[in-house]
C-alpha cells in the first residue's frame, strides 16, 4: 500500500524511515488517499483485515479508514 498525491491536497508530511505523505489538512482533520496492489486487494478481500500504524507523537490523534468514498464529494 502506498499513499498517492490527490487533487486536494495541500501538504506533505515527512516522517523518518516512511514514505512522503500527501495530506488535506484543516483545523478539523488531515486526509490522506492509498493506493493498494494488486496482491493486497486479494488479500485485503480474503483475510477481511487491514492494519493501521500511526507514528508515535506527542498525543495519539483518533484515525480512521474510510474505503467508500472521497470526502470531498460532500465539502462545500
């Protein structure tokens, strides 16, 4: 899985040992847009199971996935 450069992004997080990270980022939230190969997708679609890592920071910030559609389709 790796994270894909959209439209509406407007910055780039950087993290040690990770991949470049193009965000949508507000004062509510910051949106990030993967792309899955192949292979994953099978086994995305047999194993029913998908892992989240998040870098360790000063706090934990609440996440979630959102596989159904984009989140801009419904912003003003």
């Amino acid at each position: 899985m790796k994270p894909i450069e959209f439209a509406e992004s407007n910055r780039i997080l950087v993290a040690e040992n990770m991949s470049d990270l193009p965000v949508y980022s507000s004062d509510e939230m910051c949106i990030s847009k993967w792309q899955l190969t192949f292979f994953e997708r099978v086994s995305l679609l047999f194993r029913g199971t998908l892992w989240l890592l998040v870098k360790s920071g000063p706090t934990q910030p609440p996440v979630a996935f959102d596989m159904t559609a984009s989140p801009f389709e419904d912003m003003p």
